[in-house]
C-alpha cells in the first residue's frame, strides 16, 4: 500500500469512528432525572437581573417569583434548588453543556428555541413592550420612526423584533436596537436618553417601575408582537424531568400553592388558562 494510500485509509476511518461516536451519544442520552433524585439538587441557570421572575435584592440574595415557584416544584420531589446565575445569552450553551440542569428565568417559548431545548407546559404568559419617557411624545410605536431601540441581547424580544421587522425595524435609527446584556443596564440608557425607547417583557417593565416609583414618568406602549409563553427549559432527552415539573405545576395550582405564590409577586394568579 503506498502512503497515499495509506493516509486516506486512516482518514477515512477516523471519520467513520467519529460518526459511530456521535450516533451512540445521541441515541444513549440519559435523561437528567435520576441523577438530579440522586444528587437531591438541580441547578437551575438564570439572568439575576430579571424582576420580579429571579433577581439579586439589595441584601445580594436571590429572590423572585421563579425561584419561589422552582422551590415550590422541587420540595415535592425533596430535591434542593441552586439558582446558578448565567449570561443570559449563552443560556442554551450553559444547558446543552451541563452546567446547568434547566433555563428558569422568565424563559419565553419561541420556535426557534424549541428546536434547542425541550419545554415543559407553560406557567405564565407575558408580552413584549415598548417603554418610552412621556417626556419624550413617544406615545405609539410608528413614533420610534428614525429613533434609537434599546434591547436585551439573547432576549425573545430581540427575536421578535428581526422575526416580525415590520413592526419596529423597519422605521428605528440604524434599522437595528443597542444590544444590552441586561435590562438594568437598558433602563439606564432610558433614563439618560441614550436610547429613545426600550423593548422588553411586560412583567419586567410593570414590576421595575412600579417598586421604583417610576411608573408615572413612563409610557408602557403595546407592540404588536405576539404574546408569549414562560416555560422552563430542559435538554431534549430529560422527558421524565419536564414531565415531573409539569405534574408540580398541576398540582401546586390545585392545591392553591401556585395562587399564593402569584399573589405575592403579581397581587393575581397569573397560571395560564387555556
């Protein structure tokens, strides 16, 4: 055999080697649910920044309406809750590469996650808004014409706003929204008149700048996009684990647990009905 020859053998068998390799991992992916029985912990990733769904308080504890409900599900199975705080862009990353169990943080249901992740039923909706300064006269959307967008990076209204550029991308400053890591950051940018308007989560805007006091200064204008979904994300091969969770969220809204969590943070029950 010459070495030519030779050489392109052992290509050709490495490839072959690697394909089995892939095709084993992908039909013998083990679904997290033991291990987390075993372990008697989840680790739960999430954007600490997120009010009122996971956030740091002022005491630098993770506090909020996701982690009350995640504590609520995982008590049933005796099984602790760590809240491990991620970059909220690299959420589907952190999970496909095990350091983390699940995305829990006011986690929007879109199709393009859907191909990434596998969701459990869903326990809130939610819509994307536009928030705008009254001092600035932005009281409509077709307002933003040649305006500056603020966004969150990673976020479902990021994605909305490329899916659906009718409604905003078409007419904002540059045909494109600042990026911003998190919505603190964003609202800061607000203030300043950095940016003339801000695209994000109903839950975030009302919760933020009603605790603020800031509720009166702002406009919080409807968008267009369509509603959205909070679920929690697992990987696709953990069936029994969603499967779990959903059989919590059942059971909590029940047995009223679910209720009294909602009060607490919304003054409503806000599970779904459908």
């Amino acid at each position: 055999m010459t070495l030519k020859k030779f050489l392109s053998a052992i290509v050709v068998l490495i490839a072959a080697v690697a394909l089995t390799a892939c095709g084993k991992d992908s039909k013998t992916a083990k679904d997290a649910w033991s291990d987390i029985k075993d372990k008697k912990e989840v680790v739960i990733g999430f954007d600490n920044t997120f009010v009122p769904m996971g956030f740091k308080d002022e005491n630098g504890k993770n506090v909020g309406f996701d982690i009350d409900l995640a504590n609520a599900v995982f008590d049933k199975y005796d099984i602790k809750v760590k809240m491990q705080p991620i970059d909220w862009d690299m959420k589907e990353t952190e999970l496909k590469n095990g350091s983390i169990d699940l995305i829990w943080n006011g986690y929007s249901v879109t199709k393009a996650r859907e191909k990434k992740v596998l969701f459990t039923t869903a326990y809130m909706k939610n819509e994307q808004v536009l928030v705008t300064k009254k001092s600035s006269k932005i009281t409509d959307v077709a307002d933003m014409k040649d305006k500056k967008l603020g966004a969150q990076q990673g976020s479902s209204g990021y994605e909305a706003f490329t899916n659906q550029p009718e409604i905003l991308m078409d007419i904002v400053a540059s045909g494109d929204a600042t990026q911003y890591e998190d919505f603190n950051s964003a609202l800061l940018d607000l203030k300043a008149d950095r940016i003339d308007g801000l695209l994000i989560d109903n839950v975030y805007a009302n919760y933020y700048l009603t605790k603020n006091g800031e509720i009166a200064e702002y406009n919080i204008i409807t968008t267009g996009y369509d509603s959205e979904d909070f679920a929690v994300g697992a990987r696709k091969a953990d069936k029994e684990l969603v499967a779990n969770i959903n059989k919590a969220f059942k059971e909590l809204h029940e047995s009223g647990a679910f209720q009294k969590i909602s009060e607490k943070w919304f003054s409503e029950d806000v599970y779904p009905t459908k």
